[in-house]
C-alpha cells in the first residue's frame, strides 16, 4: 500500500470555499462524468440533501458532486452553487431538454463558532466548485467544510477543541481509494496506530485532553442537552467498478473507520454521514476495499485533528502535541 494524492483518481476534483472570520465553509468532491454513488447516516441528527435518491430501490445510479458544508441545515444551499457549476459544464442527468446534475450533500452544525449568521451558500458551493479547478492539491484543516469544525463537546463549548478537514488517500495494485472528511463530534478523536487520545474534550484544567466517555458515565444518571454543534461527514472516493448496491454497503462498512477513532460516535447529537463515489475503473473484491476503506476514512479522521490550527480562541491537536 502506498499513500497518493487525491488528484491521482481519475476524474476527482476536490474544492474549498470558506469565510474565516465567519468560521464556516464548504467542500466539493466532484465528478462530472459520473460515480456510482452510494450513502450511509448513523447519527441521529443529520442535515442531508439527495440522500434519499441513492437508496438502491430508486432510479439514480450515479451522481455528480458530493457537497460537504457547515452552517447546520441552511449550508445545504452550497449544493445549489455545485448544480449551476456542474450545469455550465454540461454535466449531469439527460432528461431530453438539458441535465440535472445530481448532488448529493450533508452538512455539519458549526454555529458555535465565528459568525452564527455566516452560512454556506450557493455562491460559497460555486466557489468551492470553481477551486477545484486548481493544480494545487487541496488543503486540509481549517478550510472548507471543516474551517468551523470542533470536537470534545459533551461539557459544552467552554471544553471543545478546534477540529478541522482532513484527506488521505491509498493505492494497492491498481485500486485506489481516499477519504474526504469534516471532523465534528461530539466526542474525542482517538489515534489509528497507538489508540491514544489526540484530540477532543478539555480537561477540568484545560491543560490537555479529558476523557468524553468517562465524562458520561459519570452523569449516567442525568438527562444531559449535548446540543453544542455536532456531526462528522465525510466521502469515500475510488476508482473501483462497483453498483449502487455495493456503493451504499462500502458506505456502512466504512463507518468502522468513524468507530475505531471518534469515542463516542454515532450519538443522538451527531449528523455523522459517509457518501462513497465511484467511478468504476478497475476491478475490485468489495470486502477488501470495505477493510480499506476503514482504515483509509480512520487516518483521514486523524489528519483532520491533527492539520487543524488553534482559532476563535479554541486550542488544537498541536496545541499539545509539538
């Protein structure tokens, strides 16, 4: 196995688009030909555009972008940005007088930070959409959908930590595969490798890193509002063949990654959304790419901690670990 650049997928372009002092953004991962398309929600509190068209009942079988954005449920607007891009390219769904480009979108809840005011946008999605056209790989940290990003929320604001966007993309053989992700949680980020907390709750010092599970077990007892900004959403890309079907099965399988890392996850307060895309270039065994893309989804989780900086106030990874 070898890390790659995301741009070394065939047909991939990734774009940010944010506002800093507003602390919030947008992420775009494009394919104008088409990916086969799948998606999978395990949190109970998702703000999602299109999801319902990748169920393997409905007609759909391939989508054009997948929009990652802050801003809560009003970010899902940057979606539309992505459809009038795809449109002035001429991708998207023939339906005989012209094309519907089928985005596909979540969003995550950053209006603890920055301007709560301040949301994503179609003009913020276009943008994105446009910056994908860069030669430059895309960044990571405290841009696009992760510029607003926190973590470590169970305490309440006064104990988070500032999160951000992360990439990490593979090669086996002749099969690629990466993951785009904006970290979120509401719980901390553990590391792939040594299984130790990077990221996540503030301790009672605010000095280093607490303990989110331990924090509930000791308040088991309590009915707790933990409603201060939650959600991991993220995409899965490769360059496998794979149908819609194996599509939405990668995307649950790859929640596994979310598993190994975030503690806790999947919770009432979390939006946390996997998309895959797919463009169907090589041959694959599925289960195989399913351990992969674990891993894959898991390190890019990682670096999303660990690129983010310290901003509104807010320590980071690399606040503690120089």
């Amino acid at each position: 196995m070898k890390e790659i650049k995301i741009s070394d997928i065939k047909g991939i372009k990734v774009g940010h688009a944010q506002n800093i002092e507003g602390g919030t953004g947008c992420t775009a991962i494009i394919c104008e030909q088409g990916a086969f398309a799948g998606v999978d929600v395990r949190g109970g509190g998702p703000a999602s555009r299109e999801t319902e068209l990748l169920k393997p009942i409905n007609m759909i079988q391939q989508i054009h972008c997948v929009m990652l954005s802050g801003g809560s449920a009003y970010g899902l607007a940057a979606g539309d940005g992505a459809m009038y891009y795809l449109e002035e390219k001429g991708a998207g769904f023939d339906v005989g007088v012209g094309t519907v480009p089928i985005v596909c979108g979540a969003s995550l809840f950053d209006l603890v930070v920055g301007d709560p005011k301040c949301r994503p946008d179609k003009d913020m999605g276009y943008e994105a959409c446009k910056n994908s056209e860069s030669d430059e790989e895309p960044a990571e940290g405290n841009v696009g959908a992760g510029t607003g990003a926190t973590i470590g929320k169970f305490k309440g604001i006064d104990y988070i930590m500032k999160s951000g966007l992360g990439i990490y993309a593979v090669q086996i053989g002749d099969v690629q595969c990466a993951a785009v992700v904006a970290v979120n949680a509401l719980g901390d980020v553990i590391d792939y490798d040594t299984h130790e907390r990077i990221a996540g709750m503030l301790n009672s010092t605010k000095d280093g890193i607490g303990n989110t599970v331990e924090a509930m077990y000791e308040e088991i007892g309590k009915a707790k509002n933990v409603f201060t900004g939650n959600t991991t959403i993220g995409c899965i890309i490769t360059n496998a063949k794979l149908n819609k079907d194996q599509c939405n099965k990668l995307a649950q399988i790859a929640h596994n990654g979310y598993a190994k890392v975030i503690s806790p996850v999947h919770t009432s307060a979390d939006g946390d959304t996997i998309f895959v895309m797919a463009t169907g270039e090589v041959e694959v065994g599925p289960d195989s790419l399913g351990a992969l893309a674990t891993e894959v989804m898991a390190r890019a989780i990682n670096r999303a901690v660990r690129k983010a900086e310290p901003a509104y106030g807010l320590k980071a990874a690399s606040s503690f670990n120089k």
